[in-house]
C-alpha cells in the first residue's frame, strides 16, 4: 500500500503548478485538496504534481454523477459508439500512453504496448456488450391461476458506481471498470492509484473526446481518504475494487449492505507436471514470473515442479532469467523496470534476504539498485518464508518439488488466497482432477495463473476476493434485475 508520505506534496517546490488531473461534471478541475507528488519510477524523482479531491469535491462530484444517471444514459447503441470511438482513440494516441506508463508506472515499452492492446479490447468487448444486455421471458402462466399473465426481466443499472484503481494495471483495470460501468448505463467515478494517475486521464479523456455525456464518468485523485468520503455517501450504489486485500477489507466494512466486486491479492502458482512439454511451458512461466516486474496479481510466485523435472527446470530456467535485460524502462532492450517505489524493493530485497538466510538457494538475481530488483529465482524455500507464504508482488519465483499431484494442489490450496493457477500437462486425468480441485477463479491447462484474456470471467475465491471481471460479467455485476408483468383485463 502507498503511504501518502511517498505521496503526497510534502516538499513540493515553491511555485510548482498541480495538473488538474479531476474531471468532474463534464470539466477538467484542480483538486483542492493536498497536492500528489508523481514520481518517475526509475529515477524516484517528481516529474508532476496533481491535486487532490477535498470533501467538498467529493460530494460535488457524486452530487454531479447521481444528476447524470438520473438524466439517462443514452442507448445501448450509442453506448456502444462512443465505446467503439474512445478504443479507436486510445489506439491513435498510443504512444502517450505508453510515454505515461514508462514514467509514472516504470514500465518497459513492452509491458506498456501490453496494457493499450488490452484496454483497446477491452474497450471493444464494452460496446459489443452494451448491445446485448438483455433479461428472460419468465414463463409465469406456468403457475396456477396465472394464465394468460406475461411476465419479463430487465437488466437495469444501479446509478453511481465507484472504480478503484491499482498502479500495476493502471489501464487496463481502470478500462475493466469504467467501461462495463458505462456500457450497462450507470455513471462511474473513477479513483485510480495515486502512483499512476496520469494514464487514468489518458483514458478518461479519451472516453470524453469519443463523447461521453457529461457527469457520467468522473475522476477524482487521491488515496484512501478520497475512497472513505465517497462510501459514506449513500447514493453510490456499487463500488468495483481492485487492490489489495488489506485495503479491500477496509472497503468492505464501508460499503455495508451495497454491493461491490473485490478483485483482491494473490499468490499465485503455476504446477509442471512429469509430462510437461518444457519447450513450450518455460518461455510462458519467465513471462509470467517477470512481465511489469512481477507486479501482476497473477504473477507466478511459485513454481510447483514435478521432483523429476525439477533438475532440467532449475537449470534452464535459471539461464532464462539470468538472461532477462533489467532496468531503465526507457532503455528498448529492457525487459524487466522498476518495481513501484524504492520502499516496495527495499521490502522485496529483505524478503529475498531473508529466504537466502534460511537456506534457500539463490539460482538467479537477488540484488537491489534504487527500485530495480534483478529477476530473482529461488529453490530450496520452505513453506515459513516470507517468499513463500506472503504476497510478493516483485521479480521473484520459488521452484517448490511436488511428488504427488495432490500434494501441489494441497499447497496451493493452503495459501489464504485463491485467484488463479496454471498447470502444465497433456493429461486429462491431472488437467481435469486441478481444475475440479484448486480453489481459484481460474484454471489454465498448458498455461500459466497469469494467461487472462479480457473477454473471460476474471476474479478470484478466498482472499482473493469475489465478483467477475471481464465486460459481459462485469456487466451482470452492475446490473440489477427487475420483474415486470403483465395481467390483460
Ligand atoms: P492498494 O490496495 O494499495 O491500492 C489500490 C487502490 O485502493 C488505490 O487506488 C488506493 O488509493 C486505494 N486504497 C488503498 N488503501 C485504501 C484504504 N484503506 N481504503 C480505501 N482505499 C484504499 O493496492 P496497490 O498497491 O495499488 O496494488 C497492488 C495490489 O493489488 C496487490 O495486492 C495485487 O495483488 C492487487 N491486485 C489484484 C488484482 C486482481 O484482479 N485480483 C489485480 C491487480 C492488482
């Protein structure tokens, strides 16, 4: 979690202008609040500074959604236009997101082209959703006394809705959220990271140049004190969250009987099994492990090797990550950029520490410059070490060995969380015996945890939350159903 010492405006220097980073009722506004300090996350130094949202602009702020919703949302045709519009944008001004990326996320060039492909689509899959909402024909003559009765379900929107924001997607789970938001016709506001909050306005400038009706996408900047005003007015109807448990917890206290969706934290595994074609799973575990610096929350953390592989995986796999270009993100050859603060891989730098203390075995990386974690692989690490039991979030995989396919199932169960596992195997007695058995939101045979694609149903179970991404589900999830009938007389 971002402490708002790393963040905010303490030491700004003297006459330094805030962005106005706020869109609020159809205008770009300064927060009044106190001002953020946006920091380059390979050099740590401020390269902007943005307001924040006060009291009185949150309230101003819902008061403005609450009038919009109540106006109407246009459509589902238009709808889907002005979704269809906002993606064709985002790809035409691409490289602004992924200038914005590189600095205020640390993202390497190819990590960045990652999150506007997907939010294009995202944005596509939005439109093409908005078109079909769609409810049941209930079939009520078919109970006593109800002949001739007609009955049907809409799916109606829910009104205000509150988007919360992490930094490691900092696109596309701001898409995932405001655009289902807007395809099912309610009105979002937005709160993105306080680390990243640039690329949100990327995006809702987009949305607003493809002409989004005013009030009916909103942003305000800042951290949890922002979140806590807008729960505690009562005409926000659903908040969608992602971030980590801890800070959903809080949340969830909040939103008392309202609904949310909780895309919450992870450790997330990935099982090779004795019959694992190695050619093809190693290249898509070293992705997993180490795209955006192991900042995803499906990133592997643990590799469950079957004990007969595990000699053949260690050693190529240690060639792999040895080999991966770490750094400046603005250097095109690097693969793997900073993590998201220097205090982020000061903590990663001690977890690794501490693991080598207890006897794990460094197989790769471990070292700490500034924010930048060299690509660390780990084998030896038992089930005490922080590496191994708490959620990582940075470049580090463990190699565990597993002799029964039960056994790895058994550990990745055991963790609190459960948000998604891969498992590599061309039997259908493994494939299917994990995907009955894991307690995850996702099971991807001959593919890692981290192998999303934007149209599937996307959450997790356990502490990793509940609730479904991805636009048709996201869509169900801020919708109501509401029975009309009809009695002839
Ligand atoms: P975070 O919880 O620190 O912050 C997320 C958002 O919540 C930010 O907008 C932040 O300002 C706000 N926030 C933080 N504390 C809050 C509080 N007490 N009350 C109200 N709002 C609060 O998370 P992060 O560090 O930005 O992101 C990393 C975490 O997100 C990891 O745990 C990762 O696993 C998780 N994550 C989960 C998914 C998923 O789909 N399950 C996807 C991405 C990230």
């Amino acid at each position: 979690m971002v402490s708002s010492a790393q963040v905010h405006g303490a030491g700004r220097p003297p006459g330094t202008a805030t962005q106005p980073g706020q869109l609020v009722d159809g205008e770009w506004i300064e927060g009044a609040g106190e001002p953020l300090a946006v920091r380059d996350k390979y050099s740590l130094e401020p390269f902007a500074w943005i307001g924040t949202a006060d009291a009185a602009q949150v309230r101003h702020c819902v008061e403005t959604a609450h009038a919009a919703f109540r106006r109407g949302a246009p459509g589902a045709f238009e709808r889907g236009v002005v979704l269809d519009r906002a993606a064709a944008l985002v790809e035409t001004r691409a490289e602004d997101f992924v200038e914005a990326m590189r600095r205020e996320a640390g993202f390497p060039r190819q990590d960045a082209l990652g999150e506007v492909r997907r939010c294009i689509q995202t944005l596509r899959l939005s439109a093409e959703e908005a078109r079909r909402i769609a409810g049941d024909i209930v079939p009520v003559d078919g109970a006593p006394q109800q002949a001739g009765r007609l009955a049907f379900t809409l799916r109606v929107p829910l009104g205000v809705v509150v988007a919360i924001t992490p930094f490691n997607s900092p696109l596309n789970t701001v898409a995932h959220k405001i655009a289902p938001a807007f395809a099912a016709g309610n009105a979002a506001i937005l709160k993105p990271s306080p680390h990243t909050p640039f690329t949100a306005c990327l995006l809702a400038r987009a949305l607003a140049d493809a002409g989004m009706p005013r009030g009916l996408l909103s942003v305000l900047q800042g951290g949890a004190e922002v979140v806590q005003r807008l729960l505690q007015d009562e005409r926000v109807r659903f908040i969608a969250f992602t971030g980590s448990t801890e800070a959903g917890r809080t949340i969830q206290q909040a939103a008392g009987l309202r609904r949310t969706q909780m895309e919450l934290g992870s450790i997330a595994c990935t099982i090779v099994c004795a019959d694992a074609n190695l050619d093809h799973a190693l290249p898509r575990i070293v992705g997993a492990a180490y795209r955006k610096a192991g900042q995803v929350c499906t990133s592997i953390q643990l590799l469950l090797v079957h004990r007969s592989r595990m000699a053949e995986v260690e050693d190529r796999l240690a060639g792999a990550v040895r080999g991966l270009a770490y750094g400046d993100p603005a250097d095109p050859g690097t693969v793997v950029g900073p993590v998201i603060s220097e205090a982020s891989a000061v903590r990663i730098e001690a977890w690794i520490d501490e693991a080598i203390g207890r006897g794990a075995r460094r197989l790769a990386g471990g070292r700490r410059s500034g924010a930048v974690i060299a690509p660390t692989l780990l084998a030896d690490v038992d089930d005490g070490m922080k590496v191994s039991c708490a959620e990582i979030f940075g470049p580090v995989m463990c190699l565990l060995p597993f002799d029964r396919l039960e056994d790895a199932i058994g550990r990745i169960n055991a963790t609190p969380y459960g948000l998604a596992a891969g498992i590599f195997t061309n039997r259908l007695d493994e494939a299917l015996g994990a995907a009955r058995r894991l307690e995850v939101g996702g099971v991807h045979v001959n593919d890692t945890s981290s192998s999303r694609v934007d149209m599937m149903p996307y959450g997790g179970s356990k502490d990793s939350g509940f609730g479904r991404e991805g636009p048709r589900y996201a869509i169900h999830e801020m919708t109501e159903e509401r029975v009309v009938s009809f009695t002839c007389v």
